[in-house]
C-alpha cells in the first residue's frame, strides 16, 4: 500500500458510487505514519468506510466488503474495524432491550 495517495478522493468517489473508488482506495496507506503531521490513511477513515457499508448506500456492497476485509489483514486497521462494529451493536442490542 502507498504512502503518497490521499485517500480523501477515492472516499469521495465510494460515496459517490464511483466503481473507480475501490482502485483508487487499494493504493492508500492503510495505518498512520507516525512522521507525518497529516493523517493520510485508511484508518482514520474506518468510521465512513464502515457507515456507508451499515447504511446499505454503496451498490456493490460485496466489493467494499472484501475491500474491508483486505485492509484488515493488518493488526492495527482490523482491531478498529471490530471496535466500530461493537459499538455499533451494542448500542442496538440496548435499543432492542428497551424496546422490549
């Protein structure tokens, strides 16, 4: 993965629907560089990618999955994915509680 992409275009494009936005997004740095003063990686993206992907919005909802998947073959990027995903449940399955 690239140090140089930004990742703000190909965001823009998955949201966008652009199918050009996976390409571009596979190039882009997944973790932090800890020398940079900007974050320009996946990471710091993991609530947007994961939000679009929960939303339903993104047409080709297989493609961001495995998008999603690929990127979490590291330690760091795949332990975010799961946090994200958890708050997102718990917070449902204490709504669901309520409501019942």
């Amino acid at each position: 993965m690239g140090d140089d992409f930004d990742p703000i275009p190909g965001l823009i494009k998955l949201y966008s629907c652009d199918p050009s936005a996976m390409q571009e997004l596979s190039v882009c740095r997944i973790n932090p560089n800890m020398r940079s003063k900007q974050r320009r990686d996946l990471e710091f993206f993991i609530p947007q990618i994961l939000s679009l992907l929960l939303q339903g919005y993104y047409p080709k909802q297989d493609d961001l999955v495995k998008f999603i998947l690929s990127a979490s073959r590291e330690f760091h990027f795949s332990h975010r994915v799961l946090f994200f995903l958890q708050s997102i449940l718990v917070d449902k399955m204490e709504e669901e509680t309520q409501n019942v």
